[in-house]
C-alpha cells in the first residue's frame, strides 16, 4: 500500500512537470501581453498587438470557426466589434486551436471563416497558443478589453447570456467599453467566461 502511493505520487509529479506552461492570471490593470511580437493575420500580414491598438484602447477576443458559442455570438460579436472600430479601439481576433489546425482551424479556414463574417479586423493565428497562454485564455469567446493607457480594463464574456441573445440582461463588454471611452473606471471589470475550450497541444 504504501509503495503504490508512492508511485502514484511520483507519476503525478511527473505528469504535472510535463504539463504546458501556463502564464499567471491576467490581472485588471496588466499591460498588453507580448503586444510587440507578431502574429500572422489572415490578410497575410503580420501584426502586433500594440500595432493594432486604437487611440482609445484594444480589444483582444479569442475566437474559432467552429464553436458552437461562437456561431451564437456571430452576430453580436460583429455589432461590438464594429462598434469598437468605430470608436477607435483596436479590434484583434485571435485563433489559438493549435490542437485543431487540421480540423477546420488552419489558416485558410480561418480566412474562409473571416470572409464569410465580414471581418473588418485583424483574425490572427496563434502559434502553440502562446498568446492564449500569456492571456490565460481558455475559452471562445472570451474578450479582453484595453483601455488607451494599454492596461487591461474588462475581461470575461460578451454579456451574461452567452447562449441565448434574446436573454441578455448585462451587456457586460459593450459597458466596459462604454466606460472606457467616458474615460470612467469599468463598473464591472471582469465576469466568469462560458464557451468552447481552446484546443491546446498537450
């Protein structure tokens, strides 16, 4: 008995030490994570985080092609992510599937995809998930949103009713955003995020 609990306690040792490493937690107020490295958007031009920020901020959604919470929020994706634009706040979408790419995440699917939504921002690949793991991103969608000092201001959901847009009664990102530009302290910075899991390499 005692020797099995040993070797039980040594294989999870070892199975943990094998795990990828994952970043801290994205506090409220951090800085954009590796916004000076580049990541191939589906234009065919690479881009950095900071590049693509706005005067007033950056919003940063992990997405996919396939989710079936993404094919829920499409629509409101689009009218926020439009909005964002149009008030000059940096919109970057990014795929971080890695463990997907043959499966409808590669980045000519990415380009259909984008293609098909209409996408007036950037749709970026992310390689070995290494933005997903800096952001502590683990689900799509799941927004990040920036203010213009580049300190992140609001992370977690679209709104509080992810699967059905007819039950929204928080519209928790399009809020934060709105507090963003009045140059306010987000009311509510943060919110508990429902959606597909982001397909990692193990």
């Amino acid at each position: 008995m005692i020797k099995a609990t040993f070797y039980l306690s040594c294989f999870t040792i070892l199975l943990t030490a094998f795990q990828p490493g994952r970043e801290t937690s994205l506090d409220l107020g951090a800085p954009i994570p590796k916004q000076e490295a580049t990541w191939l958007d589906v234009s065919g031009k690479e881009i950095s985080l900071n590049s693509a920020k706005g005067n007033n901020g950056l919003l940063v959604v992990f997405a996919g092609n396939h989710c079936p919470y993404m094919v829920r929020n499409q629509e409101r994706l689009h009218v926020l992510c439009t909005f964002a634009r149009k008030n000059n706040i940096g919109v970057v979408m990014v795929n971080s599937n890695e463990a997907a790419r043959n499966e409808g995440e590669s980045m000519s699917a990415m380009k259909e995809y984008a293609v098909r939504q209409q996408f007036s921002w950037y749709y970026i690949i992310d390689k070995n998930a290494a933005l997903a793991d800096a952001f502590d991103a683990n689900h799509t969608p799941e927004c990040f949103l920036f203010d213009k000092n580049s300190k992140l201001a609001y992370k977690g959901a679209i709104d509080d009713s992810p699967g059905n847009a007819d039950a929204v009664k928080a519209r928790l990102l399009q809020n934060a955003m709105n507090d963003v530009l009045a140059g306010k302290a987000v009311a509510v910075g943060s919110s508990n995020c429902m959606g597909c899991n982001i397909k990692r390499r193990l």
